[in-house]
C-alpha cells in the first residue's frame, strides 16, 4: 500500500505497476461542517460559541487535518 499527496511526482513506469489508484477528493464546505460538528463534539468543554461554518468555509482541509486539529486543541488546553 502506497499513500502519496503527490501522485503527479511518482514516475509513470511506476504508476503502471499500481494496480488500484484510489483519490479522495478534498471534502467540501458542508461535509468539512460536518466533520467539524463530528470532531467536537456536545459535551466537549467550550470557553464559548464554535462557529462551525466559518471554520468548514475558511479552512479548506481533509478530515484528518481537522481531527488532527481538534486533537491538538484539546492537548493544548490539557497544558501538555
């Protein structure tokens, strides 16, 4: 298995040799909300408001990267 954010770099006698390619587009405005929604969840202990369409509008990421923010956050806040 090969996982690669830069298909365009991997050179075309190799890519021939893949037998599978598989994209995963970038989500868009309203799945981002929704992983978002998903990745901070009810009872997440807040300061305050989320707006979660402001940041599913102004930050183009994968699911991941939003997870991957959210763990951040809370290990932030935790003071580790």
């Amino acid at each position: 298995m090969l996982a690669t954010n830069f298909v365009t770099n991997l050179d075309e006698a190799f890519r021939r040799r893949l037998h599978y390619l598989v994209e995963f587009p970038l989500p868009d405005v309203s799945e981002r909300e929704t992983i978002w929604r998903r990745a901070i969840t009810p009872d997440t202990p807040l300061v305050g408001e989320i707006d979660f369409a402001f940041l599913a509008e102004r930050m183009r990421l994968s699911g991941a990267g939003i997870v991957n923010i959210v763990v951040r956050a809370a290990l932030f806040a935790g003071g580790l």
